[in-house]
C-alpha cells in the first residue's frame, strides 16, 4: 500500500484501503487474542471505526500496517483486560477441549499445519502474540519489540519459551506457561 498524507477529504479512502490490505491480520491477530470467531469479527469492526476516528492523528512517524498493528493489539489487550470479557464469557469456554479447526480454517487462509496452530492458541497471551507476530506475521524482532513495547531480548525469551513448550506439547505433554 503506498503512504500518503492524510486529509480530510481521503480519509473513507485511505480507511477502505487499510480495510482491503489489513483487514486479515486485524481479525487473525483479534482471533489469537479471544479465541471466538464472531467476537474477534467484532473486535476488528471496532478497531477500523477507531481507526478512522484516529486518522488524523497518524503523524507518518511509521508506517500504517504498524500504526495499526498497534491499535489492534492495544484495543484487543484492553477487551480481554475488561470486566465484561473476564465475567460474561464462562470460565469453561477457555478450559473445555473445544477444537478451534473450522474457525482457524477460516481465519487462517491456507495454513497448513492447523494442530500447530490450535497448540499455539493454547498458549497464555504474552508467548502467542509473538509467536503470531513472528511466525504468521512474519514481523521482525525489533518491530515485535517496538509494537509491544518491551525489550528485544524479551520477545527472544519469549520465542524461545513458546518454542519449547510447543515442542512439549506436540510430543504429547501440556502447556506449561
């Protein structure tokens, strides 16, 4: 997508353009977080209409895809973190042994190794989101770091860790953190 100045007149266009390019990831990445289909649909419907209520704000200091990265992992922290996400979704929907392959079918176009994915889901929040940023984003160390605003060797830890316990978990044993 090419980067332009923002005014007024653009700014449904550029919003549209973003949906088209990054509309996707806005709903892969809201997926990882709450796990529901139709609740991570939400999600990214409210990120976009965030979105265009911030647009002149964007100072062009990054780019959009990470302007938005931001946006779409700070509103997806925030709904998790709030008191309507932690007391009106039953605790039993995280415990059950639901399978998440039909909505990962659809989330994930084309993946090939949907068991990996499901085991990354099962991951606590803070080794799956850079697991996703790393592997299915295909975002580098440093943006992972900067978009999360932690250290660099902070995401290696956690890479290194969320490596491991996949291992653990593929050769039959449970999520350990």
């Amino acid at each position: 997508m090419q980067e332009k100045k923002l005014n007024k007149n653009t700014d449904k266009e550029i919003l549209i353009e973003l949906m088209g390019n990054y509309g996707d990831m806005v709903l892969r990445i809201a997926f990882t977080y709450v796990k529901e289909q139709q609740l991570a649909e939400d999600l990214a419907q409210d990120i976009f209409i965030r979105c265009y209520q911030k647009l002149h704000t964007f100072e062009e200091r990054s780019s959009y895809r990470t302007w938005l990265y931001r946006i779409t992992v700070n509103h997806c922290k925030d709904y998790v973190g709030s008191w309507s996400f932690k007391n009106l979704i039953p605790a039993e929907y995280f415990n059950s042994e639901k399978t998440y392959e039909d909505v990962s079918e659809q989330v994930i176009e084309n993946e090939q190794n949907k068991l990996l994915f499901q085991k990354v889901l099962k991951l606590s929040v803070k080794l799956r989101e850079v697991v996703i940023f790393y592997y299915y984003e295909e975002l580098t160390i440093e943006e992972i770091a900067d978009l999360l605003n932690i250290k660099e060797n902070t995401v290696k830890t956690r890479l290194y860790r969320a490596r491991k316990n996949l291992k653990k978990v593929l050769k039959g044993g449970e999520v350990f953190e």
